[in-house]
C-alpha cells in the first residue's frame, strides 16, 4: 500500500459455545511503518485513569497475538519495557497519553535508555470491557433429596479499544486502531445452569491484533 491517509472498516461475526459476538474494527492510518533492522514496537496500556484502566489479561492477549502475527518484528512486552525503564513507567509517573513520552525522552538517561532499546514505535492500549443491563432471575436451592436452578439470567457485554501509534523518532502520531465488540450473554438454568458467555474481550483482542499485526508486518 502507498503512504498515505488510509481508513478501513472490517466487520465479524462469531459464535462459539458461548454467546453471539459481534466485532468492528475501524483504522485511519496517515501513513505506513517504516521499520528497519532490528527496531523494535513497545505495547503499553493505560493505567493512570481511575474510571478506564486497560486489564493486564487484554495486554497479555493483544501481546500473544501480535508475536503470532508480525512475523520477524521485535515486538516489546509492557512487563519488560516497564522493567527496563524502571521507574518512570510506573503508574505515578508514566505519561497519560503517548504524545507526553516526547517530553520524557528530553532527560538524557531515559533517551539513552530508550535507545539501547532500539524503540521506534510506541503502540499506546487504552479501552475497556464492561457487563451491561443486567436481567432475569433465577432461584436455585439445595435440599437432602438433591438440588437445582431454575430461571434465566442475561446481560449485554461491550468492549471497546484503541491502540494509538506513535513514533519514537520522528516525535509524531502514525495513526490509530478501533475495535468493537458487542454480545448478550445469557445463563438459562433448567436444573443445571448453562451459561452462554459473549467473549467479547477476546474477540476484541483478536480483531486488534490481527490488524496490528498486519500492519506491523507491512
């Protein structure tokens, strides 16, 4: 693909032994990675906003899929960068958004630090899943005779994400990835509970890296 603005919508369905997921992914590129060597892409999630904290089970998700995914690219987990720039990726002091990584890397021990490394991009996770409108009932009970449920619970799963990619060396955004996921899950008991769950985190994760991971590996 040609350097350039570029904006693209894909769309899955998929059903499991769990609950219908739907999942969108929207991305708007200004322009294509320009990796060489061995330069390397850093994940790191939010963990400054005290109403949306990305999970560290996303983080590890959207990591193993991206190492199955980019072919030969240097990919940098989250734990090890943290380690390696220890402390100032520690939530009280890392930046609350990418772009603030250009005013860290004015001190000169973490530029070094962050060179040694061999960084280029900055692939910042920021998103969240979440249970919503919770309904039904359900009774169960427990007796010497033997015991059961019986009713129906449901509720609607959401989980939205972005991943914004910024530039290490040039000091400017690259562009940003959306995924959506949507899905009721519901646990109809008739006896012996059978819960439908709509994996929407997991679904999530999966669209992102697939279309990370795509453009990671050019």
């Amino acid at each position: 693909m040609n350097p350039g603005l570029r904006l693209g919508v894909t769309a899955a369905l998929t059903v499991a032994l769990s609950g219908c997921v739907t999942a969108r992914v929207e991305e708007f590129m200004q322009t294509d990675l320009d990796m060489s060597g061995d330069e390397a892409v850093v994940i790191l999630t939010n963990r400054q906003d005290a109403v949306i904290e990305t999970e560290d089970s996303f983080s590890e998700c959207l990591f193993g899929q991206l190492r199955s995914r980019a072919g030969d690219v240097n990919i940098i987990s989250e734990n090890r960068f943290k380690d390696e720039m220890f402390p100032w990726f520690e939530p009280r002091l890392a930046p609350t958004r990418a772009e603030l990584v250009n005013v860290l890397l004015e001190e000169p021990v973490i530029a070094k630090r962050v060179e040694d490394l061999n960084v280029r991009y900055l692939v910042w996770i920021h998103g969240e899943s979440e249970a919503r409108n919770k309904q039904g009932v359900m009774t169960c009970t427990l007796s010497p005779a033997g015991g059961g449920c019986l009713g129906v619970l449901s509720w609607d799963n959401n989980s939205n994400y972005e991943a914004s990619i910024w530039d290490i060396q040039a000091g400017e955004p690259m562009g940003i990835i959306s995924t959506e996921a949507t899905g009721t899950s519901v646990v109809p008991a008739l006896g012996v509970p059978l819960p439908l769950i709509a994996r929407t985190k997991n679904a999530s994760c999966k669209s992102l890296g697939q279309q990370l991971g795509d453009i990671l590996a050019g």
